[in-house]
C-alpha cells in the first residue's frame, strides 16, 4: 500500500517539475521526500500486508 502511495507521489512531483508548478510550500521536491519515506516504510515492514493463506 505504502509504495503505491509513494508511486502516485512519485508521479504527481514529475508533473509539477515538468510544469513548473508550485504550491506554495508543496514543491516537487517535497513530493519526492515524501514518496522515499513512503517507500523506506514500505520496505521496514511497515503497513498493512496481505496475508498468504497456509495449509497446516
């Protein structure tokens, strides 16, 4: 979950870098910032996953 939310993150700052948006303290490096914790979570565990069903 958390690293489609950094990939739409991801794709929202590409835009506002190709056109030059800005708003007001939301800039695409702040977007880009926020996409890496997303995925650092992602990547400690963090979040909720799907469970694989086992047979005992």
């Amino acid at each position: 979950m958390l690293a489609t939310v950094a990939a739409v993150l991801f794709l929202i700052a590409l835009i506002f870098q190709l056109a030059g948006l800005g708003l007001g303290p939301v800039s695409a490096t702040v977007l880009v910032t926020a996409g890496l914790l997303c995925l650092a979570l992602d990547l400690a565990g963090v979040g909720p996953r799907a469970r694989l069903l086992t047979r005992r």
